[in-house]
C-alpha cells in the first residue's frame, strides 16, 4: 500500500498538470477571439480578407472547453440564471424566425447569427476564473477599441463621419461611437491601476484617440450615451474614489476635444435644436428626426399586430417599408421578437446590475477590483441610455459585459468561500493566488 502511494500521487499530479494545460490552451483561443472580434484585423491587415478567424478562434476555444470536461451536464447546471435567459431568448428568436409573416429565411439566419452569443458568454464565463484572466480578457476588449479607433481615424479622415472605414460591428458611425463608449470605462479603469508611467501615458492617449474618434462620427446618441456613462464612470472613479482631480482634467479634455474636432458633430447637435445658421444641415436633422419617428411607429404598429412571436429577427428592414433599422434597440427587440423576447431581454441585462450589486456588498473587495466593478456599471449603465437612441440590440459588446459581470462575481465568490477557511491579504494578487489554491 505504501509502495502504490507515490503512483497514485504521481497520476493525479500529471492529471493536473495535463488539465491545467488545457485550460491554458482554452484561454488563449478565447483571448485570440477577442483580439479578433473587437480589433477586426482583416479590414485593415492585407491577406487576412477572407480568412474566418473569429470562427476559427472560437471553434477552438470551444474545443479547449470541452477537453477540460466544461461541457459536462453537471458543469453546465450551475450556470447563472441569466444564461438561461439568454438561451430562452436565442430559442425563441428560432421559434419566431420559423413562423415569421415577413421572411423566415432571413428570421433563421439572423438566429444563427445571434446564437454566437451564448457561446461567448459560456466561453467567457467558465474560463475566466481569475482576477488576472479577467483583466486580460477586458484589457484586450478596451485595447482594441482604441487601436480601432487609431485605424478609423488614419483610414476614414477624409471620410464623413467616419461611415464605412471599418467593416461589421463598425462599418456605422453610430456603432463605433457606441463601441467606444461602451469600453471607455474599462480604458479609464486601466489608466488608474496601471504602475508604470509609460503604461499610463499610452492609455491616456489611446483615450484621446476615442474620443476624437467618437466626435469624428458625429453621432448624436453616441455623444448623450458618453455623457451619461461619463458621468456615472466619474461619480465611481472621482467622487466615490476620492480623484477629484480626475473631474476637472475629463472637463478640460472633453472641452479642448469638443472645440477641436467635435465641429460637424456641434452643427447636427445646433440643427436638431433648430439654432442652426447651415440651412441644408438643419433639412437633414429634421429629415432624420421624421424619418425615426416613422420607424418608431412602425415599429409599435408591428408589435401591436404579432404581439407574441414578433416579425423574426433582423427582418424589420424589410417590414418597414423604408429598409432601415428602427433606432431604439427595445423596440427592435420588441417588434422582432414579440413582448416575451422583450422581457427575457431585459431580465438578461438586469442580472448584469444584480451581479454589480452583489459585487460591491462584498466587504472584502479590494480598491482594483473595486475600480472595475464601476467601470462595468458605467459600461452597462452607457448601454440601457444608448440603446434608447440605436438600433444595438444584436451588438455583442453589451453581451460581454454580462458575462464579465457574470465571471467577475463567480470569482470573487470562490474567493470570499477561500476568506472564511483561510485569512488572505486582501488585495487582487490574493484573489489570484485563491483562484489558483481552488483549482489545484
């Protein structure tokens, strides 16, 4: 019996060495699927056109997932509750698009598309099982806004509003703004933890470089959405945290930027309030006015005629008689979806404040941590007042940001369980090296 000991210890020890591998291997593709999805290499690296990256990226990292038994029956019962939400949502969106009065073609495309997003946020949640993945999946988030932005602004200066420089999820000026409010606080976040000057000094210029991108879109909902993520990004990081500094210098850059490159975005902000001396660009703000209110209605008249199943999704284009988009995600979700889509959409990113709060109730939770937890609020909070103003409602980024509130509370959670056994030092190396005690 003592003989066999050290065997049994020595195929255990390999068992998780060979495990601990994998799930470095899994890791890497989902960052490499990040890295692909956010900085969208093939619209502007040569060659890279009609390579697949991001499903082969996520492919792979579906397939570390699994090597590593995290698509077992019993791994996949404990998921949080707004996983089901989001799964009901995708399995309703392919019910709908099956029965849908306008195209049922297009109604299961845009499902399949959209089912992208469960594996995601399944991938996001179930690797990212520390502080130091957790940081390296938003730091490649934020980065890569800021690179986009960087290329946008090169590619697309001569270009208005920046329409078209990008492909995908920044092909629309009114996206790309939306994408760089939505990751601003996370760039903010890692400006404020970052220990080396240079590190400091490349993330305030990378969010220089957004914002002006965001005022070269000229995008008016893109401008009220950083305002009031703004806003919400300085009561957490200025007022809460005691840089009051930090209000003054975002007035002062916010107001340089404004003047210097916020011109075109200035003369649609002065046509829609009508004190606009540019005759032509007050007839396209009040065109554009009409026009959305046109959408909105037939967006309603869409719900109130399939209350239930919706149009199927992406098919609102064509059911508006004017092949655009309504510009305000819940109707979009509405009209596409029916009101139970609606619902399970908006418990989905409830649960995302629900996880904020139970983060910050937290007594241990340390002041990096503490940083990122608001910096996701303010993110979040940019999402519901964008979403009045765009039609986002299939953008991932949002999406995202429930899975890393998701994952952010699983962790720390494992971590509180890791306090009452033993006391820790309480800072975000303890929280790293708890999650490696759990694992191991």
């Amino acid at each position: 019996m003592n003989v066999a000991t050290p065997g049994v210890f020595d195929v255990s020890n390999a068992a998780a060495k060979a495990r601990a591998r994998a799930e470095k291997q899994a890791f890497f593709w989902l960052s490499a699927f990040f890295l692909v999805y956010c900085a969208r290499p093939e619209d502007w690296i040569p060659g890279l056109f009609h390579a697949p990256l991001a499903k082969i990226t996520g492919i792979a990292a579906l397939w570390g997932l699994y090597k590593i038994g995290g698509l077992k029956s019993r791994v996949l019962s404990n998921l949080p509750v707004e996983s089901s939400y989001l799964l009901f949502l995708i399995g309703w969106f392919y019910f709908s698009g099956f029965l849908s009065p306008v195209w049922k073609g297009g109604g299961v495309s845009h499902a399949i598309d959209f089912s992208k997003s469960f594996v995601v946020w399944l991938l996001t949640y179930l690797l990212v099982t520390d502080f130091k993945k957790f940081r390296s999946i938003l730091f490649i988030q934020a980065a890569c806004v800021a690179l986009i932005s960087v290329v946008s602004i090169i590619k697309g200066y001569n270009t208005p509003r920046l329409q078209g420089v990008l492909g995908g999820i920044y092909g629309n000026p009114n996206d790309l703004a939306f994408a760089i409010v939505l990751c601003f606080p996370f760039a903010l976040a890692f400006l404020l933890t970052a220990r080396k000057t240079m590190y400091k000094l490349l993330w305030f210029c990378g969010m220089i470089t957004m914002m002006i991108a965001l005022m070269m879109t000229a995008s008016r909902a893109g401008f009220i959405d950083l305002v009031v993520s703004g806003s919400v990004c300085l009561w957490h990081f200025g007022v809460r945290g005691k840089r009051m500094y930090l209000i003054v210098a975002t007035l002062f850059l916010a107001l340089l930027i404004m003047v210097t490159a916020g011109k075109k975005l200035e003369q649609r902000l002065m046509a829609t309030t009508g004190d606009s001396q540019d005759v032509a660009a007050e007839k396209e703000a009040y065109g554009s006015l009409e026009a959305r209110k046109y959408l909105m209605k037939r967006a309603v008249q869409g719900i109130e005629q399939y209350p239930v199943l919706g149009i199927g999704i992406g098919n609102f284009i064509t059911y508006s008689g004017v092949w655009h988009e309504v510009h305000m995600s819940y109707l979009e979700i509405g009209v596409e979806g029916g009101i139970p889509a609606l619902i399970l959409y908006l418990l989905f990113f409830s649960r995302g404040f629900a996880n904020l709060r139970k983060l910050r109730k937290m007594a241990w939770l340390d002041p990096e941590t503490t940083l990122f937890v608001g910096a996701l609020h303010s993110s979040l909070i940019g999402f519901v007042v964008g979403a009045l103003f765009a039609p986002e409602a299939y953008q991932f980024f949002p999406y995202f940001s429930v899975g890393f509130t998701s994952a952010l509370l699983a962790i720390a959670s494992r971590h509180e369980a890791v306090l009452e056994l033993k006391p820790v030092r309480r800072s975000s190396m303890a929280l790293i090296q708890a999650e490696t005690y759990v694992a191991t």
